[in-house]
C-alpha cells in the first residue's frame, strides 16, 4: 500500500483544462496560458512537457495559468504586467530542483511564502 501511495504522489496527471483563458472585463481583455514544465520521463528519460502534476490531492487535476497579454487597471491602479507573475513565472530549473514535478499545493506553498514576505 505505501507503494502504490508513493506512486500517486509522483504520477503526472493529463489534465483537461484549455490551454489558455480568455477574460473580459467591459473593454479591458486579459489572456492566460496554461503552464507547462519539461522533465525527465521516469520511465524513457526523454523530456517531457506536462502541467501540474495533480491538484490538492492525487487523482485531482489542476492547472495554472499565465497572464501573456492585457492587464487589469482599475482607476489609476495597475495590476500584473503580462510575464511578470510569481508563481506563474517559476521556471523549470527552479522548480524540478528537488527532482519532483510540481504540483497544486506545491505552487499553494510558494505564495503562501511569498504572502509572508
């Protein structure tokens, strides 16, 4: 039994969530894309590109998305310039350095870091 749990920690769920979003608010549009990482195939050792490797749990999809393009200004108040995310913006040599591919609640725990700072 603790394999099998071992084992659904470490699968990368195929996720069905479209690969980008599009949000309109009156005439202001911003576009998300969903995220993905290049790792290692366990199996065949070839590179790979998946999103989260699972939700809040294992056997739960999840995915995160990228602001690419607009930006929400509210009076004179500017929201998150495209590329320019925290979490979103981690890339692949900073998140795969424990050897794991990321998932739902381990982006949770970078900005709930990042909250604290």
């Amino acid at each position: 039994m603790a394999e099998d749990l071992k084992k659904m920690y470490r699968t990368v769920m195929e996720d069905h969530f479209p690969d980008s979003l599009r949000v309109s608010f009156g005439d202001q549009a911003l576009v998300y894309r969903k995220r993905s990482w290049k790792f290692p195939d366990d199996k065949t050792g070839e590179l790979i590109e998946k999103g989260l490797r699972y939700g809040e749990n294992p056997g739960q999809e999840a995915a995160l998305y990228e602001l690419v393009e607009g930006n929400l200004s509210l009076g004179a108040c500017r929201f998150i310039d495209p590329r320019n995310g925290l979490v979103s913006a981690v890339d692949e040599e900073a998140m795969l350095q424990e050897g794991k591919h990321p998932g739902k609640i381990n982006l949770t725990d970078l900005d709930n870091g990042l909250n604290i700072v």
